[in-house]
C-alpha cells in the first residue's frame, strides 16, 4: 500500500488510500477542499464518493 500523506481533514480513506489524493496538494494538519462538479466543497459529493468505491471494489 503506498504512503499517502495528511492532506487535511475531512480525509476519506477507502481500502487505506485517499482516492481524493493529489499529489500537487501540500500536506499538512489543515482544512481540506475537494474538487467537485460545483467548485472547492468542504466535502466530496456522493457520486464522487460512490465513483471512488466502485472503482476501488474493482481492484
């Protein structure tokens, strides 16, 4: 499992992996914005959250 760094915090692991990982994110002890359809939300959509289950469930 690769090392995946603190990127904020609400943090989703699934599996242990942060499927909402980007590499060019500084890590650190801090609030977390996600990338969604509607622009930085403090959290992932549901369908961000379902698309990253499903693709982990086919590993």
């Amino acid at each position: 499992m690769p090392f995946v760094g603190f990127h904020g915090s609400p943090t989703v692991l699934i599996g242990g992996i942060d499927p909402f990982a980007d590499v060019s994110t500084v890590v650190g002890l801090a609030c977390r914005f996600y990338r969604t359809p509607d622009g930085p939300a403090e959290v992932p959509t549901i369908e961000q959250l379902r698309d990253a289950i499903q693709r982990a469930s086919r590993v």
